[in-house]
C-alpha cells in the first residue's frame, strides 16, 4: 500500500503539472520555503493542513484531491470532464465537427 507522503507527493506532482508551475513558481505564489515544499515532493514529510488547504486554493482543488490516493491516468476523469463528455454525447453533430476543428487547431498551436 502506498504511504500519505508518498500519495500527497505524487498529486502535489499532478496538479504542478496540470497548472503549469514548477516549485520555485509554487513556493513564491504561496510562501512556502524551498527546502520543505522539496521535502513534500520527494515524499520525506507530510505538509500541515493550512498548507495543505493553501495548496488546494491554488490548484482550485478539494483537499481531498491532494491527500487521496486518486488515478490520474486514461481512465481517471475529473467531474467537469465528465460533464464535458456527455455534454458533447448529447451535441449535434454540428456541434461535435466544431469541437474536434477546435480541438485539432489547439493541438497546432502547441506543435
């Protein structure tokens, strides 16, 4: 079974990624020093709640979702994704060619 530290470093780990930031970035925005925000990355120490909470904010997360042990591979979908699928299920088929030209252009601007 895997440990809190190592289930909390790993979401910390997601949520960086899924936003963007790296730790430097993180710790400036929130205050948290350098060396003890490594330490919950690299699954040494556990983080208080307040900080905890305070990482919650900022990823606009439940605290939950830093502290449980979640899957965050192809068959984990967020709430939201969930309802953007049916929501695009349920569209036209009008509707879903737009959505997958978007989608196609977004991939072009990221090459």
């Amino acid at each position: 079974m895997i440990e809190n530290k190592e289930v909390m470093a790993k979401n910390i780990k997601f949520y960086m990624d899924k936003k963007g930031v790296n730790a430097t970035e993180l710790c400036n925005a929130l205050g948290f020093k350098g060396n003890t925000f490594s330490d919950w990355v690299n699954a040494k120490t556990y983080p208080r709640i307040d900080k905890i909470e305070k990482m919650a904010n900022y990823f606009n997360v439940s605290k939950s979702a830093l502290v449980e042990d979640m899957r965050y591979d192809v068959d984990y979908i967020s709430p939201d994704e969930r309802i953007l699928i049916e929501c695009f299920r349920k569209s036209d088929n009008d509707t879903q060619s737009v959505i997958r030209r978007l989608l196609a252009y977004e991939k072009e601007l990221k090459k």
